[in-house]
C-alpha cells in the first residue's frame, strides 16, 4: 500500500480541515496527517510521498506550526531524489500576486530544490474565489492518489 505524509500549515485551521477531509477520502493509500511536524517526520517519506497543504500569513509567509520544518529543510537540506511531493497551497489574491500562495510557492520551490519530484503542478486556491476549497481541491487530489 502507498503511503503519503500530509503536512499542514494552517493559522485559523482552514488548511487542517481540508487535509483531514482529503486523507479521509484516500481508502487504498496510508495515509498520516501532521499538524506540527518534525524533521524526522518528513524524512520518514523520503521514499515514499508527501503532501504539502498550506495556507498563508501574513506577507506571503509560511505559517508558525509550518515554520520550523521548512527551516529544518533548508538548513540541513537533505536530498530528496526518491521522494514524491505535491503541494496545495491556499492563499487570498487580494493581497497583491506576491504575496498569493505565498507558503505553497515557497515548498514547492524547495521540495524541487531537494530532488524530489512534483508528481503534479502545485494547486493554489483563492479564498476571494473558492470560500469551499474543497471543492476545488478534492479533483486535483484524486488525480493525485493515482499516481503513487
């Protein structure tokens, strides 16, 4: 059975609520949800497959439970070339185009930094479009799932 990390970055939980609705839907894959995830959980997938879902703060920025393990990536960096990765980012593009998505466009830039492969283009969502991402998100995670 394929096994996916899913790793949230969320500030009033709206990023929490869609990883847990989008593992619950995932009955052929193991899958485990991290909230405030470690290093070691992260590195835990290397040959397997993660899954960034993250909303963003701020100026662009990468939520505080989030922060750390992105800051752990950059600064030990360890290579990746075995891993696969998707990213869901969530973003409001009122606050200008580089500010939007912020967070996901950060760990995507990363996780392709590391070696791993993007298994499918980054989702961003637009909360001044999509108040249900859901709805939006649970296509692209299907086509997702097929390919692990």
């Amino acid at each position: 059975m394929a096994r996916l990390g899913i790793f949230i970055g969320s500030v009033y939980g709206g990023a929490e609520d869609l990883a847990e609705a989008l593992a619950s839907s995932a009955a052929s894959v193991d899958t485990q949800v991290y909230f405030d995830p470690t290093l070691d959980d992260f590195l835990d997938y290397k040959d397997d497959t993660v899954l960034i879902i993250s909303s963003t703060t701020g100026q662009g920025e990468i939520p505080e439970n989030l922060l750390p393990l992105y800051v752990a990536l950059q600064d030990q960096f360890p290579l990746l070339p075995e891993q696969g990765f998707g990213v869901i980012a969530m973003g409001d593009s009122s606050y200008g185009e580089d500010r939007f998505c912020g967070a996901g466009r950060q760990f995507d830039a990363l996780l392709s930094e590391l070696g791993a492969k993007s298994l499918q283009p980054r989702l961003d969502i637009d909360a001044g479009i999509h108040f249900e991402p859901l709805e939006v998100a649970q296509d692209w995670f299907d086509q997702f799932v097929t390919q692990l």
